[in-house]
C-alpha cells in the first residue's frame, strides 16, 4: 500500500457509524479516512485492510487502500468536539480509502440488479471473512462507473474482538450470512466456491496480512489471520454449505 499525508480535514461522512471522514492528502488525492481512534480501534483497521485486500487480489473492485499519515492539528478548525476527539485519538497511521466521486449506494429498489455469478462472488468472500456489514441497512456497495464496489470490510474477521482468539471460532457458524444484502440475487454458492476457493493461496493470505502495519497488531504478528482465514478455507467448508442453505 502507498503511503501518504493528510494535508486537510474536508468534511465528515455523517452516514458512516465509525465517522469517518474526507480527508485531502500530499498527493492531491481525496480519501474517505477511516480513524484509528474509531471505537472498535485498531481492530476495525485492520480487517479493513486484510479482507479489502484480499478481495482485490480475488479481483473484485475495491477501491485504493493507502496509510494515511495523520497529524490531529489538521481538524483543528472542526467545531465538533466528538471529531476533535477522534483526531487526537487517530494521530499517526489510519486507512485511507479512494473517494469515488458521485458514487451511489446499491439500494435493492433503484439500481438494476447485480450479476448473479458476483452477488454469489461477494456472498462466498464474506461468508469466508465473516463480514457481518453487508445488509439492506447497511450495504457497503457503491454503485460507481458501471459496476458494484466493495467498501468497509471493518466489521469483518470479529473472531479477533473475542477473548480467546485461537478458540473454535473458525470452524463456527456464520449465521449473519441470511442477511446478505446480495443473498437474493445470488447464483449457486457453490459454484462461487468452485471459482474463488483454490485462488486464495496460503501466499495470498500472507500478502494481504503483510499490509497491515505491525502497531495495529496487539497480538504478535498477522500469523493469526492466516491461520484463522486457511482454517475456515479447510475443506468441508461449512460456511459454503450455510449460505447455500441461506439461498435456498
Ligand atoms: N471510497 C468511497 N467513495 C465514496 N464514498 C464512500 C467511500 N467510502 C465510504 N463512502 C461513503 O461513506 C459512508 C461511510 O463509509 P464506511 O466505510 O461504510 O464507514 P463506516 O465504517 O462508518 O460504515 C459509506 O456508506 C459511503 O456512503
Ligand atoms: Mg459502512
């Protein structure tokens, strides 16, 4: 991933439950900035980077992650005391993500319905991932020249919230699949398990963990997320079978 620095505070994005922001950056680029200091922390950063990487490598469209360099002065102008708060928390290292301009919200009523083949794709990368914020309410699809994008995979890889992370977790149910804002227009899970699984290396996994800068890791190095990833990807897969149940 680039690195860059953050050169100016343009505005909140209110829809965002983590409050992130539009940040202008020294490369002249405009980037939806996802705070460190956000309340599930770190955390939420890294598997923002782990699962928005691995889906580019998988070839879904995911917009250009960088690091953003932060000094908590630049909001200094920010009457809100709640983002005065979350600058200073975030000084240093955040995920940045390229703002797509014009972008709209896949809403299941307005927009022409997704490829089945995709919406099985997506469905099959967060059940693997466990990303529990891709619902109607919540969908994390951007509409943006002619195709779907995958925004905000922060809420995914939650085994590393628990307190015992090498638990059983991985072999665990993923019901949060039923409510899979493209559940409906997906194709057999399946198949979408036939086109993905075997690219998704032991080398892939590492590549997209070895982005993650080492002081978002609390717990040694990023070994945990490749284990816990190649885990869920050991065959039988149970989380194939759940949404395929899902779908049916
Ligand atoms: N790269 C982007 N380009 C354009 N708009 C974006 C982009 N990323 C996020 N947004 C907008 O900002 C909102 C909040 O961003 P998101 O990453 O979903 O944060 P949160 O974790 O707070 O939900 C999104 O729902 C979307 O409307
Ligand atoms: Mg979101």
């Amino acid at each position: 991933m680039r690195r860059v620095a953050a050169t100016r505070y343009v505005t909140p994005l209110r829809e965002g439950g983590s409050l992130p922001a539009l940040v202008e950056a020294d490369d002249d680029g405009l980037y939806v900035l996802k705070f460190r200091g956000a309340g599930q922390g770190p955390k939420a950063l890294v598997a923002e980077v782990i699962v928005g990487e691995l889906a580019r490598a998988l070839g879904f469209p995911v917009p250009e992650l960088v690091l953003v360099e932060l000094d908590a002065a630049i909001g200094r102008a920010e009457p809100d005391p709640e983002i005065q708060d979350l600058l200073l928390a975030s000084g240093g290292l955040n995920v940045g993500v390229d703002f797509l301009p014009g972008a709209l919200p896949f809403s299941p009523a307005a927009a022409p319905p997704p490829s089945a083949d995709f919406a099985a794709d997506v469905v099959w990368l967060d059940a693997l991932a466990t990303n529990v914020d891709r619902t109607a309410q919540n969908p994390n699809l951007l509409w943006w020249h002619g195709r779907l994008w995958l925004i905000d995979h922060g809420a995914a890889l939650y085994f590393h919230h628990a307190a015992d992370v090498e638990g059983g977790h991985a072999r665990g149910r993923f019901e949060a699949v039923r409510a899979h804002v493209l559940l409906p227009y997906a194709s057999s899970i399946g198949a979408a398990d036939v086109r993905l699984a075997r690219r998704v290396t032991p080398a892939l996994l590492e590549h997209a963990v070895a982005e993650v800068p080492e002081e978002w890791l609390g717990f040694g190095d990023g070994g945990i997320y490749v284990d816990y990833l190649r885990r869920r990807l050991e065959a039988p897969r149970g989380f194939v079978e759940e949404a395929e149940d899902a779908r049916g």
